[in-house]
C-alpha cells in the first residue's frame, strides 16, 4: 500500500489541527497544499482520517477481546476454585462418615481456607461499580452474572459445609 502524502510529507500534526478546528476536507486540502507548497488532495486528506479511525477501530476491537480474555480467566479461576472447596467438603464428608474425624476437620480447615481465598478474590472483582462496555456485551453484566451463579454454588457448598462441620449430629 502506498504512503499517503500526508504521512509522507510530516503533515500529520497540522491535519489533526485543521480538523480540531472545523475545517471541510476541501479547506484542509487547500491549506495544506499552500502551506506545503505540496498538492494534496481532497482524496488523499479522506483517505489519511479514513486509515486513523480504522487503526483506532482495531485498537479498541484488540482492548474489547482482551478485556473478554480477561473476564473468562476471572471466571474460570472462581469456578475452578469452587471446585476445589467441592472436593474439600467431599472429603470431610468422606472422613465423617468413616468417623475419621481428624480428617474431617482438617478437609473443613482446606474447605474454609479455599472459601476465604474465594472470598477475597471475589472483594477484588468487585472494584469498581460503573460497567465498561464492550462490542456487544457488558462486562460488568457478565460479572454480575457469574456472580449469580457464584452464589448460587456458594449456597450449596454452605449446606454441605453444615452437613459435614457437625459431627455429633445424627445423620
């Protein structure tokens, strides 16, 4: 692809100027024509801003998928987490029921321990309040809805954690 003459000439600055200051294509091409002592056309002003708005198209298209990227990993650590606190309470109720009851709390100890880990990364996803939003979706819906489901799961594991913390409790 050939370099636009705009570019070519270091006319960069003073295009960006011209057009801050309200200036029809037609005018900016007349201007930087006398004041370059260049010929630059009407064409060759569209097509410089046409090339600056698709890179900042591309940009903010890279920044929206990466903020996606991130978002996922955010979910998938939780879930990943809250399979691990699932496996803890499996275990505990495991121990329990062979009255294995060291083991049990010691898998409570891991079960709680994960929790809190959980817990806290939880506090960190929940900064800010304002969403940004990206191409078609808000990433601040797509936390509130994982949180939904977060909770959810939480519940479960809650009732399985006063399942398996009392021991003395006939079954």
């Amino acid at each position: 692809m050939r370099l636009n003459n705009i570019i070519k000439f270091n006319l960069e600055t003073r295009t960006k100027e011209l057009k801050d200051q309200g200036k029809t294509l037609d005018e900016i091409s007349e201007i930087l024509s006398v004041e370059s002592k260049l010929k630059i056309t009407k064409s060759t002003v569209f097509r410089y801003f046409e090339a600056k708005d698709r890179e900042a198209i591309q940009v903010i298209e890279k920044q929206d998928k990466l903020k996606a990227r991130v978002v996922e990993a955010e979910i998938s650590t939780i879930e990943k987490r809250i399979d691990i606190i699932d496996k803890f309470l499996d275990i505990a109720k495991d121990a329990k029921d062979h009255k294995d009851y060291r083991s049990a709390v010691q898998a409570l100890k891991g079960a709680t321990e994960a929790q809190d880990s959980l817990d806290a990364r939880i506090g960190k996803l929940k900064g800010k309040e304002s969403g940004t939003n990206v191409n078609i979706f808000n990433i601040q819906e797509a936390m509130n809805g994982a949180r939904e489901q977060l909770s959810s799961r939480i519940s479960g594991i809650a009732a399985k954690f006063e399942e398996v913390r009392d021991p003395e409790q006939p079954d």
